[in-house]
C-alpha cells in the first residue's frame, strides 16, 4: 500500500481551497490505459474533484474548470478508493459523474448514497449511436433518429426512449444486439438519466472535465513514444503529476526536505 495511504497523514493530502458549506463538490471517476513493461496495457484509474464555483463559461457551449484534485492508481480500486475517499470526507453536497462502469456505480451507492449520480449524458449517446449504424440504413436517417431519441433524454423521458427503442424490430444479429445492449443500459441507469432535471439545477450533465483530465494530467507525460512502464513506476510518477496538478507542488517538495 502507498506508504502515504497507510499513515493517513493529513498533511499529504491536497485539498480544495475555500469550499463554502453550500457548494456542489464534483467528482468524476473514469480509467484509462497505459502500456506496462508486462507486455499489455493496464487501467490507471484517475478522479477529478472540484466545485461549482470553479467551472468558469468560455463560450455558451464550453466550459473551463479552474481548480481541481487529482487523484490516480493503477490497480486494485480497493487501494483506489480508499485513497480518493481521504479527499471527500469534508463536502455535503456531491455530484458524481462518470459512465456506465459497475465498480464506479457500486462504490458511489455503497459510500455515498445522497450524492447526485449522474450517467454523462456523451455516453448514453454514444450507445443509441451505435445501436442506429446497426439498425438504421440511411446515412441521414440515423443522424435524425438519434437526435430525436436525445432530445427526449434530455427531457427526462428516458421511460419513453427505452419504450420505442423495445418496439423496434431489429434488422439483424448485430442490430438485436446492440439493443439488447443498449436497452439494459438505460434500464440499469435510468435513475442517473434525469437531464432535464440536472440542467435546471445548473449541474453538468458530461464528463468532459475528466475526460481531458486524462490527457493532461497522465497521458501528456505518461503515454509518450517508446515508453512502458511498471505497475511502481507508473503509481509513482501518476501520484507525482496529481500533486503537481493539483497545486500541491509544495507538498512533494516538504516531503523531499524532511527525506
């Protein structure tokens, strides 16, 4: 275990600066993959955590996050969790993000069964998306249908969605599969699938601000031509960008002088 981890030292532990009692605390969870000297590539899983108050608007379709926590492990999410649970532990107000992964969903209810989930919204369309290319034969037809279907999503008529998409005969196997898929998808998650009544409360309903976490924060240094790295290596040089990242530079630095 990260010898960090195991004393639970408070003073190792980055934090947010000026949560208000009232602030919405997000906190996304996705993985990615990293190539490993074990000739395979293995999951690091990464979380972003920040306010509300920090999503700042660039335009009316983009936003930008300007002060998060970062924190990464590859490996066992009985060390991963653990390890980003020592950063939540002072917020009320939760909001979490991510996709469809089971071991996201069943920590988020078994830890924190009053945080907002919610399913990112680019997910659930990437499924009727793919569901249309098998189903729909038209170049222009699936583009329409698969607009429709979201913006019905986005009213909160999921029910609805799942309603049509069961009275469509498939045209094929890979057609029936992708909407069996699909199908038990939404089922599984209808309850994170409230758009209409996420946006009315001003909350993000994507995970994007993860999803460029991913770039920033590990692959721009850790996915670089030629390298591999091993499962210590990679932990270590994932904790030192989160640190990094995360304005907590200062910490590593008392670490290297009390050394």
């Amino acid at each position: 275990m990260d010898p960090l981890i195991e004393k639970n030292l408070e003073e190792y532990i980055p934090k947010l600066t000026n949560v208000k009692k009232q602030d919405k605390v997000y906190v996304m969870v996705d993985g990615s993959f990293l190539p490993t000297t074990q000739k395979e590539w293995k999951e690091i899983k990464l979380a972003r955590i920040f306010t509300d108050r920090k999503i700042i608007p660039i335009s009316p379709k983009r936003n930008e996050v300007v002060d998060s926590v970062y924190v990464s492990h590859m490996g066992s999410v009985n060390t991963f969790f653990p390890k980003l649970e020592r950063h939540l532990v002072d917020y009320e107000n939760k909001v979490i993000i991510a996709d469809g992964a089971t071991w996201i969903w069943n920590w988020a209810d078994d830890n924190y069964p009053g945080a907002i989930q919610i399913l990112d919204f680019y997910h659930a369309k990437e499924k009727l998306v793919l569901f249309a290319k098998h189903q729909l034969k038209d170049v222009e037809q699936p583009t329409e249908w698969v607009n429709q279907m979201c913006s019905a999503l986005k009213e909160n008529k999921v029910e609805r969605v799942i309603s049509k998409i069961s009275a469509m005969r498939s045209r094929n196997e890979k057609a029936k599969e992708a909407k069996t898929k699909l199908i038990k998808y939404y089922i599984a998650h209808a309850d994170r699938m409230m758009y209409k009544s996420y946006r009315d409360q001003g909350l993000l309903i994507g995970s994007g601000p993860i999803e460029s976490a991913h770039r920033n924060v590990l692959q721009q240094r850790m996915k670089l031509s030629g390298q591999k790295w091993t499962i210590d290596g990679a932990n270590a040089m994932a904790n030192l960008r989160c640190y990094q990242k995360s304005g907590a530079w200062d910490i590593i630095e008392g670490i290297i002088k009390a050394a």
